[in-house]
C-alpha cells in the first residue's frame, strides 16, 4: 500500500418524494464524482426517498427491495460504465416482514461484492427506525474493491467506537458512513452546533484510534420538520478535516486519500501496537453494575 492514494467522491444531495426521480439526480451525481476524478464514490444513507423513518407507516415498508436487486443492478452498469466503486446504501426487503438498512457495494468493473447490514439502530423522535429495521447480522464488514478495502458502516453507528475498531481490525484502508441526520427546523444553534460538533468529533475519533481516514456523507435540505445539516466530511488519519461540505447546499466532492499516511501515524502514534487485548473482556456486558 506504500504511497498509493485514492481519489473518493462524496455525493451530498437533498431528496424528493418520487423515487426514481432521486435515482436520476444520483447517478448525476456519480457521474460528476467520476468526472471530476473518483475512484470511489459513496452515497448518503436511503437516498432513494425521502427520509421515511420520521414516522411509523406500514406504507413505507414498499420502499423497500431486494439486494440484490434493482437498483445494484442500475448502479452496478454505471460502475461498471465510469469504472468506479459505488457504495450505496439502501432499503433492504431480506424476506416478508423482514427488512434491513443495508449498504451494498458495486466494484469498478460492475460486480456486486456484498452487503452490510446496519448494526445499530436508533429510536428516537424523528428516528423511528427500529419499527423499519432488523438489526444487522453479517458482523462487520470490509470490502476488497479495486481502489482499496473499504470498512462500511451507517450512520448510527458512527457512535460506536467499538464497530469502527474491529472493521479497521478486519483490514479496512477506510471507514465511510453513509448517513441521515439532522437538527429539528425550529432549532437554537447552540444545540445545533453543539450536536454537529459531537457527530463529527466521534468520528474524527475512530480516524485518531485507527489510524485510517473516515468519509461521512450526509443528506441536506428540508423534510418534514427536521433540516438535514450535510456537513459531510473527510478526516486524515490522525483526525484532521481535510474537507467539510456545506450544511446549506447540495455539494459533489471529491478527496484524495493517502493510504501511507496511515502507517506514518500509525508507526509515530502506535495505539494498535500498545492495545492490552487481555482487559477488555468487560466490554461485552451490557453494564457492569454487577461486578
């Protein structure tokens, strides 16, 4: 991996309530990522729809579709097209009552590498996802594609050290999580700073402890009552930004990664070297209140 660099592409738009016409707007947003150099190019969470999890409707369980499916299919010729990866995240029907929150991955020549399956899943107002989503079952999960292998996870994830510590333990170049979040439209902006600053910071966190880049990719614009912030981003290996997009405005990015600088603050910084994996037996408790 010595001095290899990857050029990835964040695609941060803002969806409508027609499903094929948030499809059309995607694949121009890969197209512009490929034109504008992308190996990779990474999607925001469901961005097939609207952010449906606002509310508890039986009616939004037809959103849903195998995986794979159509739209692997779609997006897998357009990978195969642009000769770029695409990592996109999409509403999985697995059986009948049984869905998922699931990224697929396409590599550069069109083929399906697999899926991951949301972990963790929220319930919270506006968040109501655990009525929409099994949790995952796969484990964690890294992708060998041709530009790298690339650790996924989602969204709520992200607050987990836990899961982006054993994807970057499974080989992983770099961490992306595809994500919905937002504040509530009527809210102060201290609290929307605030909560902003401890979404990104978690993440920049997994970068510090691992020693990898992480690429979040966020939905913007207005649904319902809650503002979608954006605010995707990329951090260096040591937790530095090297890109924030707006909060406001629909935006294609694309940054090149370094994979060497990983082992240069990995050797500098050696916090995998100095881990005591014969302590953290405890963390697989739930609390340990009985100790």
């Amino acid at each position: 991996m010595a001095n290899k660099t990857v050029k990835v592409g964040l695609v941060q738009l803002s969806c409508s309530p027609d499903v094929a016409e948030n499809m059309t707007k995607t694949i121009a947003g890969v197209r512009e990522a490929a034109a504008k150099g992308a190996q990779v190019v990474v999607l925001q969470e469901l961005f097939r729809s609207l952010y449906f999890c606002d509310v508890e409707d039986y009616e939004n369980f037809k959103l849903a579709e195998a995986i794979p499916g159509p739209s692997t299919g779609t997006l897998g010729e357009l990978a195969k097209e642009l000769g770029v990866v695409i990592v996109a995240s999409l509403f999985e029907k697995r059986a009948e009552g049984l869905y998922h929150n699931t990224t697929a991955v396409l590599d550069a020549d069109g083929t399906y590498l697999g899926k991951y399956r949301k972990m963790h899943i929220p319930d919270d107002p506006g968040y109501f996802e655990k009525f929409y989503f099994t949790p995952g079952d796969l484990g964690y999960k890294v992708f060998p594609t041709r530009f790298g292998n690339i650790g996924v996870l989602i969204c709520w994830d992200q607050w987990y050290p836990e899961a982006a510590r054993i994807t970057a333990l499974k080989g992983a170049d770099f961490l992306v999580y595809p994500t919905a979040i937002g504040w509530h439209k009527d809210q102060d902006g201290l609290t929307n700073d605030e909560q902003y600053g401890a979404w990104q910071t978690i993440q920049r966190s997994h970068s510090v402890a691992n020693g990898i880049p992480v690429v979040s990719v966020n939905r913007c614009g207005i649904e319902g009552d809650m503002k979608f912030w954006g605010g995707s981003f990329v951090s260096n290996p040591f937790g530095r930004v090297i890109f924030q997009a707006s909060h406001e405005e629909e935006q294609i990015h694309v940054e090149e990664l370094d994979f060497a600088k990983s082992d240069q603050y990995r050797t500098h910084w050696p916090f995998l070297r100095d881990r005591r994996i014969d302590s953290y037996q405890p963390i697989t408790k739930r609390f340990l209140d009985e100790e």
